[in-house]
C-alpha cells in the first residue's frame, strides 16, 4: 500500500479532527475490503459528522486529484466500496442522527444509521422501516440506498426506493443538494430515484428521508417443509396467482436447512428438500384467511408439515433461523461467495438445477437462500480462500450462474449492487447503446470521474458521439 501524502492527512485533521482520520497501514488495509472477497487500496480513512465536512472533503479530494469512496458499515457483497485504485475511502458511520416526524410517519435520517436500529428507534410509536436486508443488524440505511437493497419483507411493502422520500448528498463539486421531498408527488426529474442504487457514482448521500410505515395489528408466519424443491416452487407460484402477496415468502434448501439448525436450533425439518416461511400481515380475520389458503396450497404441492408459529417468540426463532444464513456457513468453511441474480419465478426450480449442476462439475459445495416471492437468489459458495485453485473455480462458478439467470430471463442484481463484482458482466444485459446512457447520466453527475471511479460501468461504456449514426447492431 502507498502512504497517503502528508499535505492530504494534515488537510482531512482540520476538517474533521485527527481522530477522525486513519491514515496507518492497518486502518487502511482493515478498511479496503466489505463482506464479499475483493480488496482495494485506501490512500487515507475519514469519519465525517456534518454535511459540510463531506462537501470539504470532497473539495480536498478535488484539490489533490484524489478520489472519493463512499462507505457504510462494510457489509456490501459486491466490492462497491473496494477501491479500485488510490482513493479517500470517506465512512459515513459517524453520521447517525435520526429526526422523527410521527405525524407525517417520517424520519430524516443520517446516511450512517444502522437499519434494524431505526425500527427499534420508532418501535414504541408503532412504526417500523420496512426495506429488512439480512445484515439489517449491521448495514446502514446509505448502504441501503447505494444499492437499493431489499430483504425478506420487500415482497409485499417495496425495496428501498419505495421508502426514500428525499436524499440530501454533495456532489462531485463539493455542493450541498437536496432532492426529493416529503411532497408525494415532487415536481420536476426524480433525481432521486435516480440517487437511490447509484452505489456511490454520482454523489455522496449526507441524509435521507425515509417513509415509516405502521405496525401491522395481526401477523401469520408458517413454516412449510417439501420433499422436492420443485413442491416449494410450486407453492410460490401457486400463491402469487392465488391474489396473496405476503409479507415474506423465503426459501431454503436442504445443504442450508442443516446448517442452520445446527446453527440456531429452531426445530427445522432437516430431512426436507426445500422449505418455504411465509408470513402474512394484516388484520386477524384476514391474515387467518390468508395463512389457511397458502397452507392449503402448500399441502396441494406435497408438503408433508405445515407449521405456524405459536407466539411472537416461535416466529423470532423462524425469522432468526432464516437470517442467520451467512452466520451458519461459518460452521463448514472458513468462507464464503454468493451472487443475487433475479430469475422469473416459474424459473425457479430449472435454474436451481443448473446451479447444483455448476457445483458439482467444479466440486464445490452451494447452499441457496431465496427470497422466492420475487426470484432473487442467494447462492452461497462455501470455501476456503486460502487455497487459489479454489478461489478460481468459485469465480467462474460465480460468472456461469450469472449467465445461468440471465438466460432464464433473469438480471444481474436484485439488491446487491453491480459493485466490481458484476461490472464486466453488464454486457449481458445492457446494449452499448445502454451502457452508453448510463455513462452519460453519470458524465452528468460527475464529469471528472471523483465519485467511485471504475465501479458499476465497464471501461468503454461512453462509446458514441453526438451528431453520428450509431452502429449497426448496437441496438440489443
């Protein structure tokens, strides 16, 4: 790693304070990587608590040519956060003050407030933020926004751009913007909607509007165990056509039941092939209604235990056991990798075939979590990194089940982000003629390429002028 010029640590400590600059070899290496397995160099770590540190920051990053990496909590999957080249990694932890409108059921939050912290913060006026990433307990809701994250109870309530009302963030000159507002319905571009996934290209977020929703009064959870995945499958489908949107309708497979019994010992079935927990919200006559329907039709596909929680402590345990996913495979191996390609839902079982097939072909050993309402997979590699012939195969089994999904009709992403991760796969989706669109919004935002360089566009993405013809087949 290169030492960060003394001129550029000295000039960050009069901005925010020394304490709040890590400029050692360890701060900096600890601080070069998330929770997937790139790593990047990071000239010098800054904490920031106003917006105004962050515009000066980033008019000191401008002044030594030095770019700028926005970063929560660390908990990204898909190298977002990893610097591809020398960068001031600028974390946002620091900036977590959360101001509630109960009347409007809003709340401006700072870019560093934890997610899971936020509906612990409301719990007592009935509200809750309802985007419920699995690293809900560790992520940030700026993380939540850079990727437009989602989690189990996104299927019936919306990701995260459904619950942003406004950003404030600095732009890539150093100014303070805001866009959006609590008005529903804003005049004028929806700026944005464009912020929220833009993974930290076009600005860095400072605040955050964000929507809270209320509790709902009754709440449903079932557990529904199959001897084929193809039973669960169905169910989900089956469900989705019956007029049910639940609150949550995830998946499991056998490799990660196991793990994760043995994990948390909430009394799953280990000897099924699948199980899906479903859970409905509403009112009791209704959520009664519709938790007997998705039972009925879990029966209809082959399930051979239907099980709804008893209490509010039984469905904790579910839900733990279902969260504690990533947790469990630390029992098997030392790591782990895992894409979030979204497939069709009536794709389901064809593509889980395919991935089981990829594991075994390069002997590796997969476990798969699904948030099957909506066809967004978490196929998670369990290896160890130390060995590199290993790694390699992990990779290309990584690629093959992008490929896999999009074949099937499928994306890239779900809520993850495209990162380092999936940048130089965006051709398999997007035309030169998107690609080129997409580079020029960001040209827009950032036309000297400070924010976040070399993430989400591969390199050639601004490919066409003005004034001349665009080539023949560009157009994909």
């Amino acid at each position: 790693m290169v030492a960060p010029a003394d001129s550029l640590v000295s000039e960050l400590a009069s901005i925010v304070g020394a304490d709040a600059v890590k400029a050692g070899d360890l701060d900096r290496y600890l601080y070069g990587g998330d929770a997937g397995v790139a790593h990047g160099d990071v000239s010098v770590v800054v904490l920031p608590k106003t917006v105004r540190q962050v515009a000066a920051i980033v008019r000191s990053a401008i002044a030594h040519g030095v770019a700028i990496v926005p970063r929560g909590a660390g908990t990204g999957l898909a190298g977002g956060t990893v610097p591809e080249g020398p960068a001031i990694l600028l974390v946002t932890t620091r900036m977590n003050q959360i101001d509630i409108d109960a009347r409007n059921q809003t709340a401006w939050v700072g870019p560093g407030v934890i997610n899971l912290d936020l509906t612990n913060h409301v719990a007592s006026l009935g509200l809750h933020f309802a985007p419920d990433p699995s690293s809900q307990a560790a992520c940030t809701i700026g993380g939540n926004v850079a990727n437009n994250s989602g989690g189990p109870h996104c299927l019936a309530e919306g990701s995260t751009v459904n619950h942003i009302l406004a950003v404030e963030f600095v732009t890539a000159q150093g100014e303070i913007v805001v866009a959006g507002s609590g008005a529903p319905d804003p005049p004028g571009l929806d700026v944005r909607g464009v912020m929220v996934g833009s993974e930290g290209t076009l600005g860095v977020i400072t605040r955050i509007l964000v929507k809270l929703l209320p509790n709902p009064p009754a709440i449903r959870t079932l557990l529904m165990a199959f001897p084929e995945v193809g039973g669960a499958a169905g169910t989900v489908s089956d469900v989705i056509a019956s007029g049910v949107v639940p609150a949550a309708l995830e998946m499991m497979d056998r490799p990660l039941i196991r793990a994760v019994e043995n994990f948390v010992h909430a009394d799953l079935p280990v000897d099924a092939a699948a199980v899906l927990l479903a859970e409905v919200a509403g009112h009791e006559a209704g959520v009664d209604a519709e938790a007997d329907l998705i039972g009925r039709l879990a029966v209809d596909n082959g399930a051979f235990q239907v099980r709804r929680a008893a209490d509010s402590d039984e469905r904790e345990l579910l839900w733990k056991a279902r969260k504690s996913a990533f947790g469990a495979i630390a029992q098997i191996a030392p790591d782990y990798y895992l894409h979030d390609t979204v497939i069709p839902r009536t794709k389901l079982v064809e593509v889980l075939d395919q991935i089981y097939e990829i594991a075994s072909r390069r002997n590796l050993l997969v476990l798969n979590t699904i948030h099957a309402g909506d066809g967004n997979l978490h196929p998670k590699f369990a290896f160890d990194a130390s060995d590199p012939e290993v790694v390699a195969q992990v990779k290309a089994a990584a690629t093959e089940i992008v490929e896999v999904s999009i074949a099937a009709g499928g994306m890239l992403s779900g809520e993850h982000g495209i990162g380092l991760e999936k940048r130089d796969l965006m051709h398999l989706v997007f035309s030169p003629v998107d690609l080129d669109a997409q580079a020029r919004l960001r040209e827009a935002f950032d036309p000297d390429g400070v924010m976040n360089p070399l993430k989400v566009l591969p390199e050639g993405s601004r490919c066409f002028d003005f004034g001349r013809p665009i080539p023949e087949g560009a157009w994909v």
